[in-house]
C-alpha cells in the first residue's frame, strides 16, 4: 500500500546499533568471561564497535580468537548464558528513535526489524523495549535459514509485512546490513552513529544514504517535509 507522505511503503531497521543502543548490555556480558578467567575486562569503548558483529565480533575483539579456535564455542555459549540473564539492563533505543517511530506510526508508513540476533534474545528485548507490538515485522537471525549478508531475512520480513522490498528502504550499522538491503532490492541506508564494525567506514560500504543521527532518517522517508 502507498503513502501519501512518503515514496516508500515501508522501512526495516536492523536491531543493535541501528534502533537500540545494546553494546552497554553486550559488552558487560563479554566482560564476565574475562573476568571468570582473571583477565582483565576491556575497555567498552574498545569492544563497543565488535557489538554489530554479536558473540563472534565481541569474543573475537576479547580474546583475540576466530570460529574456528577451540575454545570459541565454549566461550559463546557461556556468552550467551551471560547476556540473557541481562539483557535490558543500560541497553535503550538511541536517541531520537522513539520520534522516528512516532512519526511513521503517525503516518501510517510500516516498519519492521531485521536482525542476526537470535531470537532467544530478540523476541524478549523487543517485547520488553514495547517495540514488537509496534512493528509490522520481526526478524531474527534464526528466523529463516539464513542470516545477513544474505537478503532472505528482510525478504522474508517484507513479505510478513505484505511490502514490496523494492519500493522499501533497509537501515543498518554494519555492511552486512547493507549487503543484504541491495541483494533484497531494497534502497539502503547505513547508521553511522552506529558500531559500525571494526573494519571499513561506513562511506565505502555503497549504500544509497548515510545518516549520522537517527532523525536524519526522517528527510529520506518524508522528503516533502523537510
């Protein structure tokens, strides 16, 4: 369905570093495994920007090790146990998000939210952050059979929500999002403010707009207004 205020039918977010600021909650919980082995916890602004990678970028940031060390699956389920016992505890959306929201709720323009977080922890932090009933869509990385990079997850958000991709946008702080946004035709639109991975900058990953706050995302949506 159009709307008459904007020339998309509808917008899909990733979750952690694009609609809530999560790292607080990821961090503290990849700094228990440090701490259980007595080693001593990083600095969060160090490990802050391996948050859009989940378990596998914060570990890895940690410890200094990939998938394929032995000790990594050990260290992510421990991870995980870690991080479900507080999941919402400095975590909240990022400033402007909740207007962002309001606006296009206001408008009657869906959005939705496609993240690789599983949804062991997406359904209950979306369900306490009061943003599941809202959306018209979410998405996790266990959802379909794939994950981002791959463009299943938002096609398949699109199709819950009866949107065309084609005429959407998909918002995300990592370049996987972006990836994911084109394969699935969607025009893209990289967070800035986000974690933005520890690897290239935003402004090489080819997406359609870059925002560095999240009420710029409001002059792409509703171009008549601004």
């Amino acid at each position: 369905m159009s709307n008459l205020l904007s020339p998309y039918h509808g917008v899909f977010f990733d979750l952690d570093g694009t609609l809530a600021d999560t790292a607080p909650d990821l961090v503290a919980a990849t700094n228990k495994l440090l701490v259980a082995r007595n080693l001593a916890p990083k600095p969060y602004t160090e490990l802050r920007p391996c948050a859009s990678a989940g378990a596998r970028g914060l570990i890895g940031g940690a410890f200094g090790i990939g998938t394929d060390h032995p000790d990594f699956i050990e260290l992510r389920d421990e991870f995980f146990i870690n991080y479900e016992k507080a999941l919402l505890v400095d975590s909240k959306l990022f400033d402007g998000i909740d207007h962002l929201l309001q606006q296009m709720d206001e408008a009657n323009l869906p959005w939705g939210i496609v993240t690789n977080k599983s949804e062991r922890f997406t359904n209950p932090l979306v369900d306490l952050m009061g943003l599941r009933q809202r959306s018209a869509s979410t998405v996790s990385g266990d959802t379909t059979p794939h994950s981002k990079p791959h463009p299943e997850p938002i096609l398949h958000a699109a199709r819950v929500a009866n949107i065309d991709p084609t005429k959407s946008i998909y918002v995300g702080d990592d370049i996987r999002d972006i990836v994911a946004g084109k394969a699935a035709g969607m025009h893209t639109v990289a967070a800035a403010y986000g974690y933005c991975g520890c690897n290239e900058p935003p402004e090489s990953w080819g997406a359609d707009f870059i925002i560095n706050n999240p009420l710029d995302l409001l002059k792409i949506i509703f171009p008549s207004r601004a």
